[in-house]
RNA sequence: GACUCAGUAGCUCAGCUGGUAGAGCACAUCCCUUUUAAGGAUGGGGUCCUGGGUCCGAAUCCCAGCUGGGUCACCA
C-alpha cells in the first residue's frame, strides 16, 4: 500500500492507521461526538472551589503530545481554543490490558489527529487550567504532518510563515496560526454589524444576477462565459447597481446585497479577481443623505469590531468617530496643487498635468484628466476619513448633475488611509440625461477608452418608467475589512485567494502520470520518476530494456520498497508501447 | 507587463568567495515518569524548484523557465 511518493511521516502514520483498525478501532468513526462545552467556556468558567466542569465532554485536534510514562500531557485544540489534557495509563486503561494507553494514545496518534475527550477540570501543580481523561476517542487519523508551533511568553518558534502555503493551504494556515482565524471573525462581524443597522432602517436585502447578458453599472474588463441552452454570451458581473436600481424603479424604499463581483484585471495587494462589494440604495434620499449614513455605518463598524473608533492601519492611527470633513474635489486639488481648476477646459487640464509632472495620453477626456490629478496629487493625504464630493461630470455616467453646477455631479467618496472605501452618488434618474451620459461613454470608447461603460437598454427602459429621487452608495467589502483588522494585503482577508495553479513539485509528478496512463504500474512510474526518467523522451531514449529492469529491481532492492518486481518481458512492453 | 528578492528535510532556516548536504522543531527506538516553546540518549529522513551551460567537480557561478513575495505600470 505505501507509496514511495509518500514522506517518512506519511507512511508511519499510514501504517499506524492499518494498526488501529487491526486492534479494532475506527479511526473514521461515523457516529455524533455529543460535545457538551468549548475550550473557551471551561478557560473562563472553572473555578477551583466550585470544582465545577466535572463532567466534560470535548473535542477537537490533538496540538503537542508530552509523554511520559504511565502520565502524559497533551494539548487539544478546538475552535475557541486550547486546553492541556492529563491522560494517565490507568484511567484510560481500566483492565489488565494496556494497550489503549501503551499503543494507541503513546504511539498510534499523533500530533493533528481529532479526538475527543470525557473527564473534568482541575489545577496542576505548574497552574494550568487542565482536562483529566477518563475517556478518549479518536474522531479522525490525520495523515499529514502539521507544522508545530510553539509559542511561550508571546514569542513564536517555528512560524507556519511561507505565505504561499498559508494561502494555497489556508485550512492548514487556520489550524496552526490562530490569530489569523480572527482576521475572517472580524470580517464576519464587520458585515453581520452592516447588515444588523440596514434591518433596522427597513431595507430589503436582495440577490439579483452574477450571470449578466450585459455587464453594466461599472467599467471594467468582464469575465466571459456561454450558455449552452440559450447559446447567448454570459459575463460575471461587475457591479450590480443597474439591478438594484430597477428594483427601486420597481417600488422597493431601500435596497442591499453583499455582492461578489468580478473582474478580469490585474492582481495585486489590493485587487482580487473576485470580490465583495455592498451595494445600497434608498428612495426619496440624496447624497447629503448618504454620507450621514455612511459615517453612521462605518463608526458602527468600528464600534463592534474594537469598542473604539479608534483604529490602528500600518503606522497610523485612523480614527472612525463620525462626523467626517467633507471636501469637494476641486477644493482638494487646490489644497495640494494649488490650482484652481474650476471651469477649466480639457487643454488647461493637460497643461496643468504637464506642469505637475503628471503623464496623460490624448485618450484622456476632462474627467479622465481631473481624476488623474487627484489621485496623483491628493488622494495619498486622505488618511483620517474624509468625504470627497463633487466630481466631474464626465467620470460620473451614472450619477445626477449637481443641483447648482452642471459640470458636476453629486457624487462622494470616502477616503480612508490614502484609498477609496466607499463611493455614493444622488443616483441619475433622468432618463434623456442617461441615455446621453451612455452615448458619450460609446463615444468615449470609440476614441480608445477601454473602460467606458455598456449600454443596458433594459436600465433605460426601467427608468423611463421612472424612478423616485435616490441615493446609492457602495463599499469595498475586502477593504474595510483591511482597514479594520489592520491587514496590508487583500489575500490576508479572503480565505482563498485567487493563485496561479500548482502543477506538481515537478516534472517528475507528471512523468509519472504520464507513465502510468501508459499502463506501467503506478509505484514504478514513481520508481521512473525517482530514477531520473522526468518524461517520455527521456524513457524513450532507453536502448536496453534490460537495463532498464536492472535499475528498477535495484532500485527496489535498495530502499526496500517491498514491491514485486516485473519481468524483463513486461519492462520491454512498456518501452514498446512507447513508440 | 517591467524590475527585484526568494525557492534546501513535514515546518522554520543555515550553508552560496564551487570540493562527500547541516541545525532546531517534528518523526522513530530506548531511558525517565506531573510536564509546559525544548526531560535525556541514539537514529532515520533531501530530485538543494525545473531544464540547460561553464567546470575534473555545481545547492553554490551563468542562461532560460516555473511558483511566490515586494515595487512600479495597467487597472478602481
């Protein structure tokens, strides 16, 4: 059964499962394990005098094994913890027969292995909050070696570090670096607390379509994909704004969804293929409206996640407390370039980017143009939140004209730490206005700009049935979640993260593969592999089959892998099958 | 996409002015038997990411590739 592809680790532990199951024990038991109380409640519940917690029942991994003789110590981890066990030979083993304590607690488990365990709480001599064992049962054979880490007075030895690992391997990453499990509580707790205060308001929370015949309501390159059925194009979404608008359109006062977008772009620190964005709006509301709210939402947030507005991101210290200032776009460009832009047409904006120093290219319009300054120039000094409001016209289709310019819209950002968090408009409702705001995006793509926008004519539609005055407002889900647990990369608060795949160790996996998808046995094409043959050429190459089978018995032989040898006859109809 | 750093035992890492592959933890065997990151002794475990080159000889030097990190660009 063992494989050579196998560790030594591995194939001691596979050996001790075949041990288990001949001394009659299931190490993949099927039946409930009636836990009665976590880690967690016994650390904050025992108390000595009371001697309470005297009849547990808990479960979990088995962390570090201290065996001595007929006593042992050992460290089981659930979800809310970890708590030493006391194990002794004899309590564990009532009868003659020792076995269970002998073999299987001292050699069979190992460190990883779920188990549960009955018995009660007491002190030790050293002060530590411990389980007597009267009962252990083993839940699960783990058969892969955990990292060990081990920790004392806030240092930690032997981190499980690579983040490549901890990514690609996330459950492993959880198991063993517990403070990382709370960067994916917070981020639970950050959208269950957004969630709570929209209930209260008397928002709908709905679902409307990742599958979009048109992706609208942003722009951004799509991922694509068909549908057999009605053999149309179907692309992932990129923004759900244009739905949930038409669900206002359709007589709903508020509406929300924690939607996951996608888009097909570059990857880095803050940008993942896929990702969470909340979406919300609300009828008869402006955008004045919204940044009340939004303030409200996110000092909340804080709240419920530290009890203070107060948050440490990087080396700042970022302080949520609403209200924030509020500055329009051409305020902070002043502020920080000292022009003023106001009325400026699209050549002053270009003179003004070549004298920041700040590069363009002839695609660019004014709003392109606008937004290039701000985010060279202004964007980083925004590190307390602060409401960017007023944007150009041009960068802003979906949004209303403002009420008393209309070179602008109403339309605000939240700027945290230097980045965008939340971005809002009063919602256009206008639908002439709307439909030019998408011609001149068509217009816009004609002349080079790949990011304009789709038209949805289902979304005109709707709105020239007409939609109440409304505001919306987006956040970044993954970035609040960055900023509230004091995380510099996205993959740090996404469970799995998008990577590149893993092909195999090395060519020699897949030789093997290959090898053995020609009908070679599978231990000998991982014999091949070992040996050198990394692919079929190299096979191929073998004059002497005779030799070939030479190095093969010889190979077994030497590590005595136990493996039957094949005949000289079947190691030439493998070579020949090969031509 | 460009530049840059890294890839060695299950994990963390050393070795890198080329000369037989190392440590700690983990694992195995034995001793000890109420310990606390680690009790003691002994031992096993490696395609040094892959492929090519230089060389008598490459983990080490050179080239190409793969994967990951960082910076920038693109992108909200």
């Amino acid at each position: 059964m063992t494989s050579i592809s196998l560790s030594e680790q591995e194939v001691i532990r596979r050996n001790s499962l075949l041990r288990l199951r001949e001394l009659g024990i299931d190490p993949y038991p099927a039946a409930e394990y009636p836990v009665n109380c976590s880690v967690s409640e016994i650390h904050s519940g025992f108390s000595e005098e009371l001697k309470n917690f005297n009849e547990v029942c808990i479960a979990g991994r088995l962390m570090t094994q201290r065996i001595m003789g007929k006593a042992s110590f050992a460290e089981l981890q659930d979800s809310t913890g970890r708590i030493q066990l006391y194990i002794t030979r004899d309590e564990i083993c009532p009868g003659e027969d020792k076995t269970f304590y002998n073999e299987v607690f001292k050699k069979l488990l190992d460190i990883g292995d779920i188990i549960g365990v009955k018995g009660y709480v007491f002190i030790t001599q050293m002060g530590e909050i411990t389980v007597h064992v009267q009962e252990l049962t083993l839940l699960n054979k783990s058969l892969r070696p955990l990292p060990v880490v081990k920790e004392k007075d806030g240092m930690t030895f032997d981190a499980f570090t690579d983040v490549e690992q901890r990514y690609r391997m996330r459950y492993v990453d959880l198991i063993v670096n517990p403070q990382n499990r709370d960067v994916f509580v917070k981020r639970t707790k950050i959208i269950s607390t957004m969630r709570e205060m929209f209930n209260e308001y008397g928002f709908l929370e709905v679902e409307t379509p990742i599958l979009q015949p048109i992706p609208g309501g942003a722009a951004a390159r799509p991922f694509i994909t068909h549908h057999n059925t009605l053999d149309i194009p179907l692309y992932l979404r990129i923004a759900n704004e244009l739905y949930l608008k038409k669900l206002i359109v359709g007589g709903f006062d508020g509406v929300y969804e924690f939607a996951k977008d996608f888009r097909n772009e570059g990857m880095d620190r803050t940008h993942n293929p896929e990702f969470t964005v909340l979406e919300i709006y609300v009828a008869f509301k402006d955008y004045f409206w919204m940044m009340n709210f939004t303030e409200k939402l996110v000092e909340r947030v804080a709240l419920a996640l530290h009890g203070s507005t107060r948050v440490q991101i990087g080396e700042q210290e970022v302080d949520f407390k609403a209200p924030y200032p509020r500055v329009t776009m051409i305020e902070a460009i002043k502020t920080h370039t000292g022009y003023d832009i106001s009325g400026m047409d699209e050549n002053r904006l270009r003179e003004i980017c070549d004298r920041l120093g700040i590069e363009t290219n002839p695609g660019m319009g004014k709003g392109k143009l606008i937004d290039q300054i701000f985010g060279e120039k202004c964007e980083h000094h925004y590190i307390q939140p602060t409401f960017i409001i007023d944007y150009p016209v041009e960068m802003s289709p979906l949004t209303k004209k403002h009420r008393s310019n209309p070179e602008l819209t109403e339309r605000f950002e939240l700027m945290v730490f230097g980045k965008e968090l939340a971005n809002a408009y009063s919602e256009l409702n206008d639908p002439l206005d709307q439909r030019e705001r998408f011609e001149e995006q068509l217009r816009l793509s004609e002349k080079g700009d790949d990011e304009a926008m789709f038209i949805d004519h289902d979304f005109l539609r709707a709105l020239e049935f007409g939609m109440p005055p409304t505001s919306g407002m987006g956040i970044g889900i993954d970035r609040l979640t960055m900023f509230m647990t004091n995380q510099l990369s996205i993959q740090d608060v996404l469970f799995f993260p998008q990577m590149k795949p893993e092909t195999g160790k090395s060519g020699t996996i897949s030789a093997a593969d290959e090898f053995s998808s020609l009908g070679i046995p599978e231990q000998w094409s991982e014999v091949l592999g070992k040996l050198g043959y990394s692919s079929l050429a190299r096979l191929k190459e073998v004059d002497k089959y005779t030799r070939l089978h030479q190095e093969l018995c010889g190979y077994n032989k030497k590590n005595k892998l136990g493996l039957t040898n094949p005949s000289q006859d079947e190691v030439k109809a493998w070579l020949e099958q090969l031509d």
